[in-house]
C-alpha cells in the first residue's frame, strides 16, 4: 500500500515532543529544515503499486535514515541502532515524539534501495545540493565552475589469488551438487585446502617452481569437479537450483580457462564484475572494484556529480557524461571544468575543459583556477576516510551505482553539517561580544 503522508501528531500528556527535549539550533535539527521531505513523498509514492495491506514505510525515514548513515559512516544495523538512541536523528527523520523501538528491520534498507535504485538516490543528491545552496555552504556562482576526477571504488572482496578461486569455485561446485543430491567421483574436500595452504607457503617463500606445481594439481581438482558436475546436470530437475548450477559452471570454467593477460578476467566469484585497476600509486598497485567519476565545485569542494563507471573506461571518454550529470543535478551546465592529464581528448564542446599543465592562452584568473584542480584529491579522500567510499558492500554493478551517489550524499551533509556549525559560532559569539562589557573601555567618573 502507498505510503500516507506523515499526518501532525497529537499532544501526547505523557510523552513530550521531541523538539520540548532537543536543541533546535542544533546542526541536524537546521539541516532538516533546509531539506524538501515533501518531495520524497510525492516521488517515492510510485514504488508501492498495491493498494491493499499495510501502510508502507514512510519514504522521509527512508531518506533520513540513508543520509545519516553516510554521513556518520554506520552499516544498515548500527544505523537503526543508533536511531533509537539518538533524539536528533529521530527528528531528523520526521518522528514528533521520542521512539523507544527500531522503527525498521536493518533489511529493510536493502528494500529500498532496490526499489528506488540510481535515479532516486541521485534525487537525494540532489536535495543536499538545493540545501547547500539554501544554507551558503555552497554559492550559486560556484556550481559554473567544477573540477572532475576519477577514483576506485574497491569492491567488498578478498585480494585474489589463483589458489583462493580454485579452491572456493571447489566449495562452491560441492555444495551444488550436495544441494541437488547428485553424487561426486571426488570431492577433494580433504586434499585441496591442504594444497592452498602449501601454495601460500611456497609463494611466501619464494619457492615459485613448487607454487606453479601446486596451483596445476589444484587447478585439476577444481576442473575435475566441474566436469563430474556438468555430466550428471541434465539429471537435476528444472529450476532454480538448476539455474544457479549452471550459472557457477560457466564461471568455472571461464575461471580455469582465463589467462594472465586476458582482458574481462574473474577476480571474485560471487562478484565477476570487478575490475581491475592502476591507477600508478606506489603503495597499491592494483585495487579491486569499479572506477568513479567525481565533479565537485572548485571553490567548496561539493560534490555536484558522481558515478559509478564499470569496465574501467578511459577517463577522457567519460567527461561528457559526467558533465551531464551535473547538469541534470544542478539545472545548469558548468561553464568551465579543470581536469588532470589524463582526460586528453575528450571531446567535450559544450564546456571550457582546462586540462592541468596548459599553457597557451592562460589569463591569471584561469591560471588561479587551474591551480584549485588539485583540491578534489582531498575530497576524495575525506570521502574514502570519514565516508564508506573505501569498500562498496552492495551487490553487482547496479550496487555500485547507488552506493556511489550516496557516499557523494553523505560528503555533502556533512559539508552542510560543518557549515552550520561555523555559523552557530559565530552567531554564539557575536552574541556574547554584545553582552560583555569591554574592560578597556572607561567607564564612570572615567569615561567623564
């Protein structure tokens, strides 16, 4: 059933409201001000086609609930934890009276973010930009001028190995077949952990020549398990067991047939989109995940635009469609961007692209800009340090998508958050300048 909006409670005798027990000049308590609810209301109503049953879940919990959690870096379970505790995020979210129960089963979260997928998580981006706007975190000039970059978001995977994939496509391959009932020559259950562990040892080491042994002994046992399976499954019944057999046979074997050089390779199997990815850094040569675009305004550092990008394009390919996700996002085209040397050859028009190292027709004020490219790299990594832009626990590329924007979400609430309480300061002590006397000042007899 759709969602009903949020009616004005009555005064409870026994429960006082929650804006008699908080601050109100607290940074959440503005920020929830600042933010149109109103409009998740009336979009986020299409998801719930029924018109029979219970009433679902209010869509501002939703929202609140999202940007609190990349906002203040929590999981699904410690963000509805900390809701119950917490009286601002409770009014943050729309409740009128204090909560002593979760208002949502952690699971639910992964619901919704199913339900509303990438187009309405960029409707969330796009109100924290509307109350950045609306609080001076961020000037309307600013959003004319943006730095783009791009960065790895690494996928929640272990590092892989060639002896880890063997032996779980193994695991994997048994358990299907436990499942089905279908009876194996061999399991290797006994001989294959073994020989993993034997292969880290001798990479360790740096026995290579038994390592190359041992990989191509548990190399078989994997392939003769997949062939034992793939003869006896025309005798398992259609279905989704079936499906899912069929689904990790192709995999295998693209596993066991994939070389060290081959593009498009498997580095996790309950996750093959990941790719692989340098980017020249000297502590990490590879990262594991899907590669971000990141528009961000040059003067404040907010995030106006962010994607996720699979299958690792080159970064120039990709400027045009970032710049028009900030477009859409903000309602204006920027004017100008600045971007590294590796968006050579983008082929943007419509926008004044300046590529860092130019020289030609430079004026100081372009030079001054040009300059301000290399303030996105901080951003970044406030994102990655103090966001959940470091590991993507969300499935698939479509998980991708969603979590990215959402941690471009969180960045900008807490900019917003920052901003806010800049302006609480001051106001606190402009407001007690004006009360206390000031003891160079003469007074009295003195001052006459």
């Amino acid at each position: 059933m759709k969602p009903h909006p949020r009616a004005e409670e009555q005064d409870d005798l026994l429960r006082p409201r929650l804006t008699d027990m908080i601050d109100m000049r607290h940074e959440l308590a503005t920020l929830a001000e600042l933010i149109d609810w109103e409009f998740f209301e009336r979009e986020w109503a299409g998801f719930f086609p029924s018109s029979v049953g219970r009433p679902a879940t209010s869509p501002r919990l939703i929202a609140g609930l999202l940007y609190l959690q990349h906002a203040y870096r929590l999981s699904d379970e410690a963000v509805v934890a900390r809701w119950v505790e917490n009286p601002y995020y409770q009014h943050f979210c729309g409740e009128t009276f204090f909560q002593h129960r979760p208002p949502i089963d952690p699971s639910s979260l992964t619901r919704w973010r199913k339900r509303v997928g990438e187009e309405g998580v960029e409707w969330l981006l796009t109100k924290t930009i509307e109350a950045g706007r609306t609080s001076g975190a961020v000037a309307d000039k600013s959003l004319m001028q943006v730095s783009v970059d791009t960065t790895v978001m690494e996928k929640n995977i272990a590092h892989p190995t060639d002896a880890r994939l063997y032996e779980t496509a193994r695991q994997k391959l048994v358990a299907l077949a436990v499942e089905a009932g279908i009876e194996l020559r061999q399991s290797y259950a006994r001989l294959a952990p073994r020989l993993t562990v034997k292969v880290g040892r001798y990479a360790h080491a740096r026995q290579f020549k038994r390592m190359r042994k041992a990989l191509r002994t548990l190399r078989g046992y994997t392939g003769r398990v997949m062939r034992d399976l793939r003869r006896q499954i025309d005798d398992m019944p259609a279905g989704p067991l079936r499906t899912r057999a069929l689904d990790m046979l192709v995999l295998t074997s693209r596993l066991l047939h994939q070389q060290p050089q081959d593009k498009g390779k498997i580095f996790s199997l309950h996750e093959p989109q990941v790719d692989c990815i340098s980017k020249g850094k000297a502590r990490q040569r590879y990262e594991f995940g899907t590669k971000v675009s990141v528009a961000a305004t040059i003067r404040e550092g907010f995030i106006v635009g962010m994607r996720a990008l699979p299958g690792n394009p080159y970064d120039g390919h990709t400027l045009a469609e970032t710049l028009e996700q900030v477009e859409v996002l903000t309602d204006q085209r920027p004017t100008l961007a600045v971007v590294d040397r590796g968006y050579r050859g983008h082929g943007v028009e419509t926008t004044r692209v300046l590529i860092s190292g130019t020289r030609k027709g430079m004026t100081p004020a372009l030079t001054k800009l040009l300059r301000r490219r290399s303030a996105i790299e901080p951003e970044i990594g406030h994102m990655k340090a103090d966001g959940r832009l470091t590991r993507c626990p969300l499935k698939g590329t479509a998980g991708d998508a969603i979590f990215a924007v959402l941690c471009a979400c969180g960045h900008n609430i807490r900019k917003i958050l920052a901003h806010l309480r800049a302006l609480l300061s001051l106001l606190i002590a402009a407001l007690i300048g004006a009360f206390e006397p000031d003891p160079y000042r003469p007074t009295g007899a003195a001052a006459a």
